[in-house]
C-alpha cells in the first residue's frame, strides 16, 4: 500500500507494529527464567497465603489476611501455581498502552509503574504469612437466631471488598502472588434476607456471618518487582496505571502538533489524553516520531490540507480560507477519531487496487 498523503513517495519509512527494544527483550528473557526456577522451587514444597483486600477502591484499600482450611489453602497453592504457569507459556511483551493482546500473549510491566498495586504490594509483602491452617474446620458460631451481627461504624465488615489475594510461596523472599479483582459484594457477601444453613451434627445451623467465595480465576500476577497480566484494561482501568498512559498521549500529541492549526486544538487535547482508543492511537504516533525522527516533518498544516483536497473521502473538516485555513475538530462520536488517525498515517491506497483504506494497524514492508 502506498500513503495518499501528500508527497508520500519522498517521506520516511514507517511502521506502526510493537517493537521491544534489545535492552527490554533481554530483561524479559531473564525474568521467564527467574519465573521458571520460581516457580520449580515453590512446586516442592508449597505454603500460601489469602488476603480480602477492602476500601472505597483499590487506591485507599488495605489487605486483610484471612484463614482458609488446610484442603482449600494447598488448593489455591496449585491454582496460582497453575495460573503462573499459564502465564510462562505466553508470549512476553514490554507494557504498551497501543496493544491488544492475543489469547497467547502477556503484558509484562514495572510494579513501580503500577503505584495502586504497588502500594498493595508492598502492604501484602508486610503481613506476616500464615502457612498453619487448622486441620479441620472449627465450628460455626451462630447465636440466636433473632441476633444480628455486631458492627460498629469502624468494622472492617462496613468496607466493600475490591479484591482478593492469593500467594503461593517457599519463602517470605520467594512467592507469587495472584491478584483477583472485585467489584463490592461480589468476593464476599453478608447474608441480607437469604439465609444460609449448614449442616453440624444432623443440625442445620444458621450462619450470620460473612461469607467468602473463592474462585480460581486471577487478573494479574505479582513476581518480583514485576506485573504480570493478560488485558490491557486490567492495568489501567484496574490498577491505576492510566496517569502514565495519559502523560505520554498529551506530550505525544503537542510533538505532533506543534505545526498544525487546528481550530479546537484544547477540546482535542483533553480528548486525547482521557479518550482510551485515542491514547493508544498516541502510543502509535510516538513510536513512530521516536524511530523516525523525519516524520514530524511531515505533520504541517499545509501538507495535510493538501492531503485532504486531493482526498475529498476522508472526512476531516477545515475552517477559514487561504493563509488562515486550519482542521476543524468535530467532538461527535463518528468524528473526533478523524484528526489523530490522520497524524498516524492511517489513511492509505492500495498500489494493486487503488482503493483506500483506513488502516489502524500497519507493517512498513522494505521498498
């Protein structure tokens, strides 16, 4: 395909794919290994630990750890071990704001850069382990039925559970942890008008307390100083990564911009920086401007004005006349994408057919 901007044929070689740097794949191989030796050393001999973590959201929340019994607890051994395992035989990449993964792909990324994990992190790495749970279940303590349970305003029960915590380990020093995400009531759930009865002695007692449901499906993983996760929305929707993807969507778009007159230009900035599908339409532009350093040459106003009479199909509108002529950003849902797919090149014929398309995600082939 050849680019309908104009004097393309004079531009630089582009491309728009995931590129790791040799720096960021050597580190990645080191950690696989450094996982797979964890993960052989936990396997022998496995202890875990589980945590309700509560709050508002996970940015003011704090771990609890709670018991299981011992059956359930060398269960969740295994599933984060099995869940890390899973996550061994995926393909690594580096974090990128602009990617979506494949069923056989993991993002790989700093904790540091993750700061409400983080600062769960390093709460959970605290707390004391617990590798001793009781034998066999204690018995439930039930009361009178007509009783409720006793809270004050400060119980821990009044806050909403975001998310559950689970960590296979050999040591305080060698562990995994798995990380699953809750919205409130979902983890756990005081009983409000079900009542729930389990069988002690032929008896079916009543149980007003909370109850905890566990399920062996995890969000991200924790090793190391390193995150680990298989949807891109888990990082920045979930675990307040979004500030970085944010900062680096509104420096990108000043970069490209800083020869265009655009009429809505602020609108447009804002849109970029808090518009998920337009931050990682940036994190495409910024690789580009990074690698190839002759193509913010090509982002003026004369030039994709030029662009867009020679391509009356493609929908961007303009304002003023002669020397004062600019873009106009249109905020409507079927426009606003308009201007940024522009600045990343995605607007493209076809040498064989010449027709055009509009392509998101492009490969510069060698000329």
């Amino acid at each position: 395909m050849t680019d309908t901007r104009a004097d393309s044929s004079s531009g630089p070689a582009r491309t728009a794919d995931l590129e790791t740097n040799s720096v960021e794949a050597t580190s990645l191989e080191t950690l696989r290994v450094e996982l797979t030796a964890a993960i052989h050393a936990i396997q022998v001999d496995a202890a875990a630990s589980n945590f309700l973590v509560r709050g508002r959201s996970l940015s003011d929340s704090a771990p609890r750890a709670i018991t299981f019994d011992q059956q359930t607890t060398m269960e969740v051994a295994a599933d984060v071990l099995s869940y890390a395992e899973a996550i061994l035989a995926k393909q690594w990449l580096a974090y990128d704001p602009s990617y979506q993964l494949a069923s056989n792909q993991a993002l790989v990324d700093e904790l540091g850069e993750v700061p409400e994990l983080g600062r769960l992190h390093s709460a959970l790495q605290a707390a004391p382990l617990d590798s001793t749970p009781p034998a066999s279940t204690p018995p439930v303590s039930t009361g009178p039925a007509s009783t409720p349970p006793v809270s004050t305003k400060d119980d821990p029960l009044n806050s909403h559970v975001v998310a559950t915590v689970h960590r296979a380990w050999k040591s305080p020093t060698l562990g995994l942890t798995a990380y699953r995400l809750k919205g409130p009531g979902i983890a756990t759930r005081r009983p409000r008008g079900i009542r729930i009865l389990v069988p002690r002695g032929g008896i079916f007692e009543r149980i007003d307390t909370e109850v905890v449901y566990y399920e062996p499906g995890f969000d991200a993983l924790v090793f190391g100083d390193h995150v680990f996760v298989t949807s891109i929305t888990t990082l920045q929707r979930s675990l307040g990564s979004t500030q970085r993807a944010r900062a680096m969507a509104t420096r990108t778009f000043a970069r490209a911009t800083s020869k265009l007159a655009i009429e809505g230009a602020d609108e447009l900035a804002a849109a970029v920086a808090t518009d998920p599908a337009m931050v990682a339409k940036m994190a495409q532009l910024s690789r580009i401007l990074d690698n190839e350093l002759e193509y913010a040459a090509l982002l003026t106003t004369d030039r994709i004005l030029a662009f867009l009479d020679r391509n009356p199909h493609v929908p961007i509108a303009t304002t003023g006349t002669g020397s004062e002529r600019r873009l106009l950003f249109e905020a409507s849902p079927q426009k606003r994408y308009l201007i940024v797919k522009a600045l990343a090149d995605d607007y493209l014929r076809s040498e064989l057919s010449q027709r055009t398309y509009e392509v998101g995600s492009k490969v510069q082939l060698p000329d």
